[in-house]
C-alpha cells in the first residue's frame, strides 16, 4: 500500500506532505491515520522546532472521502463513528501539538480541509487558492470541523459559508482570519520561510506556553486569567529558558536555541 502522508526533517522543520493524487488528498482512512502517526512522530522528536503541513498538487485538502463515508454509514455499518473519531484525532494532533505548525496551503481546501487549515497555528495560501464549506450542498454539516475553524473566523462569516457553501478566495479568507496571509503563487515559499525563520527565533517551551494561552484566555473570565496568567509569568521568568534568553539579551548574543547560538 502506497504512503499517502510524507515525512521528513531539515533545520528543525519536520514537514508533513499529504499526498493522495486519485482523491485530491481527501481525509481517507489511510491518510488521517498516517498524519496523526507523523504528527505524533514529530512532537516526539527533540530535534523539531516547528512543523509544515502542506499538499501536493494543486489541492491542499478536498474534505472527507465521500466514497469511503457512503460505505461507514447505514445499517451495515460495522462503526459510524469511526471516520468522525479519526477526525477529531488528527484535530485535535493539530491543535494540541506543542510545536507550532505552520499550514503552507499549496492549493485549494473543501469541506473538512479547511478545519486541518484552521487547525494550523499559522496558515499562508497561494492567491489563487479557493476555499469552500460545501457540506450542506451534499446534505451533511460542518460540524467536527466548526471547533477548529469557528474560533478563527467571524460569526458572520461562520454563518455566511456555513449556510451557503459558497466558495470564497485566498484574499477573502485573509480578511475573516482562517489564514494568516494571502500572499502570490511564487512567493508562498518564500514567506512560509520567513515565519519559519522567526519561529526558530522562539525558545520551544515559551513557544508552547504561547500556543496554549492563546486558546486558554479567551474561556477564562478575567479575574481567573490574571490569576493564571500571572502564576505562568512568574514560572517563565524563573525558568531556565528565561534566565538563558535574559542573559543572551544583556549580553547581545543569541541565545542557546536560536541560530548563530553558540550554545
């Protein structure tokens, strides 16, 4: 059986390559269950910093693999709720992984593919991807997806392409946040190495610190995250990163986890 999902490591980057030509990199079986493996792989590695997730082709991701849904539902199902389960893993891979990860989205997104674009810390598209939620169009909803993508975006833009399915640009999808930067065809690699760059800058646990109140604050009423901000400021000044980074500042050299270190 062919891989679906490459993996591979340079400069502390492990970049994630869905690679299924025959469905457009839908969410088939295979590939979910090979992307949550390297997502798993990569958090584990000491020697990665941050991780890419992108494409092959001109499709980033088309969605759920609809032949595959057809045969996991209905009386003769052997689990419903299988497909559905193994989307939320990779989700939630996504999001929970501590290292950042960067969405260099090749091409165009559907359906479930825009929840692993929303599901991306930072996510940069070519200007001439396109974007569609087209679920209600085949008579299902947005519905795992919606707790990736709907802290992203408006509530009226939720709402405008959750009932529509219509399709909206790279530029459109700038302006209601589900990604970072809509940026030309031949620049994409370019700026996906710029964030690159600045991300090696980062120490790892501050980077991980970071990802998680970015999620955290906005559930906290505010009294409950000062408290909890501020118990996590005293920890990371007292930290060992933060001593080193306080140190490297005073001293204006790199500190030991950025480039040109010597540590």
């Amino acid at each position: 059986m062919a891989e679906l999902v490459h993996y591979g490591v340079d400069r502390g980057v492990a970049t994630i390559t869905l690679d299924s030509p025959r469905n457009r990199n839908a969410l088939s079986g295979q590939l979910v269950e090979e992307l949550l493996e390297r997502l798993v792989r990569a958090e584990a590695d000491p020697a990665v910093r941050a991780v890419v997730l992108t494409g092959t082709g001109r499709v980033f991701c088309s969605g759920a693999d609809l032949t595959e849904q057809l045969g996991g539902y209905g009386d003769g199902a052997a689990d419903p709720a299988r497909a559905p389960r193994a989307l939320v893993g990779v989700l939630k891979g996504v999001l929970g992984c501590a290292k950042p990860v960067l969405g260099r989205i090749n091409g165009h997104a559907r359906a479930g593919g825009i929840g692993l674009v929303a599901a991306c810390d930072i996510a940069i598209a070519p200007a001439s991807a396109t974007f569609a939620l087209t679920e209600v169009r085949v008579g299902v909803v947005p519905a795992i997806v919606s707790v990736a993508i709907l802290p992203r975006i408006t509530a009226r833009a939720g709402m405008e392409y959750f009932l529509t399915g219509e399709t909206f640009d790279a530029a459109r999808a700038a302006e209601i946040g589900l990604v970072n930067r809509a940026v030309p065809d031949d620049a994409l690699d370019a700026e996906v190495g710029r964030y690159l760059d600045l991300l090696r800058l980062g120490a790892p646990g501050a980077l991980a610190d970071c990802k998680a109140l970015v999620r955290a604050v906005p559930r906290m009423d505010p009294d409950e995250a000062f408290e909890a901000m501020t118990r996590l400021s005293i920890d990371r000044f007292g930290s060992d990163e933060g001593a080193e980074g306080m140190r490297a500042f005073l001293d204006k050299r790199a500190p030991s986890w950025a480039p040109g270190s010597s540590g």
